[in-house]
C-alpha cells in the first residue's frame, strides 16, 4: 500500500501553477523570430506595435487572435503576443549590433 501512494506521489496530475505561461512561449518564439529580421524591419514592427498598442481597445488577451500588424504580412496576433514581441523587439534594440550577423535575414 506505502508503494501506491508513493507513486501517486510522483504521477500526480500537473497543477494550474505548473503551467507554462503563455507570454513564455511567445517570448521565445518572437526572440528566435527576431533575430532574423534586419534591423529596418523590426524598427517598422515595433513603430506599428506601438500606434497599435495605444488604442483604447487593445487587450492584452492571451489567445485571440484579434490584431494584425501590416509589416507582419497581415496575420492574426493575440494581444498578449504582440506585447511580448514588444519586449523583444526593445531589447534587441538595446544590445548593439544585434542581429547584424544573423543568418536568415527577410
């Protein structure tokens, strides 16, 4: 009997707080993805991001996908990861020469 509970100990089912966030998986998406922009490019999403982000009725939803930015080819983007590719986007502006030794450049 002590060895079932030990191993219901060790296969219990994950709890909402095991789970990864949401903003986890876009950050590291849009990093990947950014770093293969030329810096003009991103210049242009982060200005359009920003005139996006500052309308009243931008929500920082995590799923629906209600945003479209044009430089982005005119695909859906929630709320939420348009904030993350935000981030990204303002970090990898702050680290000099960054991406300038990128490999896959659009």
């Amino acid at each position: 009997m002590n060895f079932l509970r030990t191993m219901w100990k060790r296969i219990r089912i994950p709890s909402h707080a095991d789970e990864v966030s949401p903003a986890f998986s876009y950050r590291i998406y849009w990093m990947k993805t950014g770093l293969n922009w030329k810096p003009e490019l991103r210049e242009r999403v982060l200005a359009e991001l920003e005139v996006l982000m500052m309308e009243p009725a931008f929500e920082r939803n995590p799923y629906q996908r209600r945003y479209t930015v044009p430089a982005l080819a005119g695909s859906q983007y929630s709320g939420e990861s348009l904030a993350c590719l935000r981030d990204v986007l303002e970090a990898l502006r702050a680290q000099p020469g960054q991406g300038e030794e990128s490999h896959d450049r659009k």
